[in-house]
C-alpha cells in the first residue's frame, strides 16, 4: 500500500510541474461603478449555470481534469481505501447547546446524510430524537439552532439541499409542532438570538431570496421578531435606509447580537473589508421609535 501511495504521490508531483493546455476562458467585461470607483468582472457570465455556454464550459473542465486525473497510476486502488477509512467513521456530531440540565445537539448517524436534532438528559443519560428535518421536505436540512433560556422553544434555520439561503421556524418542545412564525430570508452564516424573556427573536433579514439578483446580500436589515405575530410587523432594528446615521454602504452587513449579560444589543457593520464599525445600544431603547446607539 505504502509503494502504491508513493508511486502515486510521484506521479502527482510531476502532473502538477507540467505544463497543461487547459480548456480556454472567453472573457465577457462587466464593469460596476461603485460610488465612483469601477470594477471590472471578466468572468461574471459563468455565474448563469442555466446559460449553455456555461453548460459547456464546465463539462470542459470536467473532462479536462478526468483527462489528468485517470492516468494517475493506482488511483482506484487510492480510492478503494480511502472509503474504507471513511466507512471506519461512525456518528458524527455539530452544535451542541446546554440548557435546563439538558444537552440539544444535531447528529448525523453512521450511513445517513442529514443531521437531525437530538437531546441527551444531564441525569439518565437518554437521548431523544428531537426533529428530523425531512419530516419538512425532503432534503431538508438544519443549518443553526438555538434553544431559549427554558428549553421551551427551539428555532431552526433551514434550507434545502444544501442552500445558503435559510428561513426560521420556531418549534414549540413540549408539543412537538411548529408555530406559525416564518421568518427569512436569512443567509446561513448570520446568527439569531432570543431576546431575554424569550417572547422574540433579533436576526438579520436579506433583502432578497433570489440568488441571482444584483442585491443578494445588500441593503440587509437588523430585525426584532415578536413571536406570534406577523413578520410584516417585525421592527427594523438597523438598516442603512431607515438609520443613514450609521453611513452604512449597501454591501456592509447588518449583524446584530446580544452582550453575554442581554444588557445590550451589538451591532457589526461588516463586509470584505478589515474595516468593521460596530455600535452598541442599551436593549431597554428596543422600546423607542428610533434610537441612535453609540459608536465603539
């Protein structure tokens, strides 16, 4: 196994010091004027997955790096053992959250592709299949969770086979059944919290849910979400429309969170560059209209 690894290794040295001819990249200039500065994107055509243009010029690729790949020496021998060290895997486990002497975590079993949401009780150490995604759909999945201060209540962002755009729902534990509330879009790598009391959620909306827009992931919103009521009514905690004092840029990102002791509500201006404003507001003001914060 070791000379087939070795061999192997070798022949990959010397595929990656020579000079390939790779499948050819036609450039189609698009150019932005950001605020006066102008950026031009070559490549932006291979975006449109739909486009058969683009269509074909993945399958190049594709064949393109079969070409190279298939003539590395033993490679089905490579492959062979590497699903036998990958089925040597059992459970695999995400998050894991600690509330009212209980664990919640999401697992994904040995053999199976999605993660459900289990517990585990602190004192008999018996583990309870809280949801399963696909009870929702099939392929289903659980990208984040949170678990309020009682254990009560569980909210979720979901998405679909393996999207980055998400919705939230709120399951009710005791019950077992899923309230009304959905809120979203959300994009997957933004958090969510429950307020103190448990009765809302802080989270960040995107201003669109189509991937292909212009606007995805600009001019997003700070939000406060009262559970059981309609999000329609959810206040807007931060934006760059309702709040120009924050001289937010449509690109930055409007993340909003909690201080560890809830006495205060953080928000972080963040984007591409290093550059993150951040602002930080007493959580009493959640009751005024409209409140400035104070910039760290």
């Amino acid at each position: 196994m070791k000379n087939i690894i070795l061999s192997a290794s070798l022949f990959a040295s010397h595929l990656f010091l020579a000079q390939y001819n790779y499948p050819k990249t036609p450039e189609n200039s698009v150019v932005d004027d950001y605020f006066g500065t102008k950026i031009t994107d070559n490549y932006r055509w291979l975006e449109d997955i739909k486009n058969p243009e683009v269509e074909k010029w993945f399958k190049s690729q594709s064949d393109f790096s079969h070409s190279v790949i298939n003539k590395i020496p033993h490679s089905e021998d490579l492959y062979k053992r590497m699903k036998e060290v990958q089925e040597m895997n059992g459970d695999s486990f995400d998050a894991i959250l600690e509330r009212q002497n209980t664990y919640f975590y999401t697992k994904t079993k040995k053999g199976e592709n999605l993660s459900k949401l289990y517990s585990r009780d602190f004192s008999t150490g018996k583990e309870t299949l809280i949801f399963d995604p696909e009870t929702l759909g099939k392929n289903t999945q659980i990208t984040n969770f949170i678990v309020d201060s009682k254990a009560k209540k569980i909210a979720f962002l979901l998405s679909k086979s393996g999207g980055e755009i998400c919705d939230l729902r709120i399951l009710d534990l005791p019950t077992k059944k899923f309230l009304n509330d959905k809120i979203g879009p959300i994009w997957s790598e933004f958090a969510f919290e429950f307020t103190p009391d448990d009765k809302a959620i802080i989270y960040t909306k995107m201003s669109t849910a189509d991937p292909n827009s212009n606007m995805l992931l600009k001019d997003m919103k700070a939000m406060l979400h009262i559970i059981g009521t309609d999000t329609k009514t959810d206040k807007i905690l931060a934006s760059r429309e309702n709040y120009p004092e924050l001289n937010a840029l449509t690109e930055q990102f409007t993340s909003i969170s909690f201080t560890d002791d809830y006495k205060y509500l953080v928000l972080r201006l963040s984007s591409v560059k290093s550059e993150s404003p951040i602002f930080v507001a007493s959580y009493s003001e959640l009751k005024i209209k409209k409140s400035s914060g104070d910039r760290l």
